[in-house]
C-alpha cells in the first residue's frame, strides 16, 4: 500500500468515525432550533400579525369616515372663508 493510499484510508476512517459522533449532535441542534422556532418565534409572530390585522381592520372599517371628514373640512373652509369676506 502506497503512503497516499495508506493516508486516503486513514482519512476516510475519520471522517466515518467524525461523522458518527457528529450526526446526533447536528441532530440536537437540529431539534434545539426547532423548538426555538415553536416555543418563541412563531408565538411572537402570531402577536405580531394579530396586532397588525386588528389594526388594518380598524383603519379599513373608518376610510369612509375620512373621506366624508375630508369633505366636511372643506365645505367648512368654505363657509368660513364666505363669512370671513362678508
């Protein structure tokens, strides 16, 4: 066996040997994530979109409110500037 075949061989036996201790470590972390991502950040980001549907709901259900504001402002300008003549 030549010195290139015999370190080949011998890379080989580690990375088998390195693979086999890492695999269930990889593992954990793996699950670690997962559990991270299940007890903290999706909770969060449920927070985050109710605060957000709620108040699109609000400001959806009151734009027609605005715009008859809008309306009114400008009619009162209006009069207001008629009576500031006269």
């Amino acid at each position: 066996m030549t010195d290139n075949e015999l370190l080949l061989a011998i890379s080989e036996m580690l990375d088998k040997k390195l693979d086999a201790r890492l695999n269930p470590i990889e593992n954990r972390i793996k699950r670690i994530e997962v559990d991270l991502l299940e007890s903290k950040v999706i909770p969060r980001l449920n927070t985050i979109e109710s605060c957000y549907t709620s108040t699109f709901d609000r400001y959806k259900d009151s734009v027609e409110d605005y715009e008859a504001i809008k309306q009114d402002i400008s009619i009162m300008k209006r009069v207001i500037k008629e009576h500031s003549e006269k």
